[in-house]
C-alpha cells in the first residue's frame, strides 16, 4: 500500500514539475516580451524543417537556438525519411506546400541507438523492421565501412553515412521533385550532432548536386488522375440514368421514386 501510494506522489510530482516549469516560461517570455504569444497565435511561418532522432539529448531548437514559430519539426528512431512513412510524408507536404519552408535539415547525432542496433545482427523485435532502413545504408557503405580499423570509428561514419542518404531520400519524393519547379525550392542539408561536445557538423551535402543528379529517375509529370480519364457523358434518358450506377433498375420502381 505504501508502495503504490509513493508510486503516485511521484508521478504526480513530475506532472507538477512540468507545470511549474510551464508557468515560469510563461512568466518569463510575458516579461521579455508581452506580445510574444499573441504573435504566436496569429499563425507560423517557420524557415526549416527539422528532422531528427527522437533522443532526448538532441532538442531540435535547443541545439539550433530557434525559438517558437521558427522551426517545424519532425523526430523518429535515427532521423530517417522513409517513404512508406505517411507522418513523415505528410509534414514534408506540409512542411514544403503550406509554410513554404527555405531549408530542411535532415540532422543525426553520434552516439544513436538505432544506428547502433541497426550494425548489428541482433533481433529487437518489432523496431527491427524500422531498422532495415539503415542496414540498407550498411549494406550500401559495406565496402568503406570495413575499411575503417574499429568499431567505434565505423559507428560514427555510419551515422553520418545514414544522413546523407536520409537527405538523399528526401530528393527522392515527389514533393521536393515538384517543389523544384517552383520560384523558391527549399534548400536540403544534412547534419551530425556530437553530444559529446554539443557541436553541430555540417556534412556538405550538395543540395543542388543531389536533387538534379536523381531528377532523371525521380522527377516525374503532374499529371492528374482525373485529367487522363474521359469526362463521363450526361445521361440522356430515364434508362441511361438507371445504368449509370448500378444494375438496371425496375421500370416499376423508377416510376414509383418519381
């Protein structure tokens, strides 16, 4: 008994907690700047996108000193673009098509755990089947990453490794295909974070390099569904109607709906 009773005064001390830290951010931003929250409430228009690992080591705007409103963000295990992924899928749509994003940063850190798990050939359940995404990259970087003396050196190769290729994926849409068509595409970069030493590293991934050279393959036609179908002809008697959309209908019963 007194076990579940501290059991719940510590949960729901760690809910205080996150309150408490709420008011006094309220507090602090209301003091700095009293229209902070109403410009918030007008709308957003952020410059990036930001996806990233789902680490709580790696806070997309602590790591990046953007603040509310200047970042959209997207996490998941190892920061990857995956285009079954209709949540990914749909905040680039969004992302892309609505806010009108500059720039979008694919950012990976040192040190991640499903990179980690990903190098091995140990099963974990149902996240391995997330994981073959990056045994993908493995198997791609096979012949590099063997060359590479330990496995510490390998681990962080293939983290980077891992980004570029999630940038490479992101070419690969037909978001950022069609985006290139309009007067300002966002612009795709690929970053590693050191948790280490808190140091953001760009990996100088060539947007334009990387988007046209996979525009040949990936970029394809508007071409709406409905635009290559015939316009269906206008019924123009009481027996094409009945056809129309379904099984002929009974002379009597037509009669009777009338």
């Amino acid at each position: 008994m007194a076990s579940s009773l501290s059991s719940k005064e510590s949960a729901a001390s760690g809910i205080q907690d996150i309150l408490a830290n709420n008011r006094q951010w309220v507090a602090t931003k209301n003091a700095e700047d009293p229209q902070f929250f109403q410009r918030l409430a007008n709308g957003q228009q952020p410059r990036y996108l930001f996806i990233g690992c789902s680490d709580s080591r790696v806070p997309a705007s602590g790591i990046t000193g953007t603040g509310p409103g200047e970042m959209f963000v997207h996490r998941n295990i190892a920061n990857l673009v995956v285009h079954t992924d209709m949540n990914l899928l749909s905040v680039l749509q969004y992302a892309v098509e609505v806010l009108g994003v500059q720039d979008i940063l694919v950012v990976g850190h040192y040190g991640c755990g499903g990179v980690a798990a990903a190098a091995t050939n140990k099963q974990y359940g149902l996240i391995d089947n997330w994981l073959v995404n990056i045994r993908d990259v493995v198997h791609l970087h096979e012949t590099e990453l063997l060359r590479l003396p330990d496995e510490r050196q390998r681990l962080r190769r293939l983290v980077e490794l891992n980004v570029v290729e999630q940038v490479r994926n992101l070419a690969k849409t037909n978001i950022i295909q069609n985006a290139l068509r309009g007067h300002q595409p966002p612009r795709l970069h690929g970053l590693v974070y050191d948790i280490a030493d808190g140091v953001l590293k760009d990996l100088q991934v060539n947007n334009t390099a990387v988007i046209h050279d996979l525009a040949h393959v990936y970029g394809t036609e508007v071409a709406p569904f409905a635009a290559a179908q015939p316009a269906p002809k206008a019924a123009t008697t009481a027996e094409e109607a009945s056809h129309r959309d379904g099984p002929p209908l009974d002379p009597a019963s037509a009669a009777a709906m009338v």
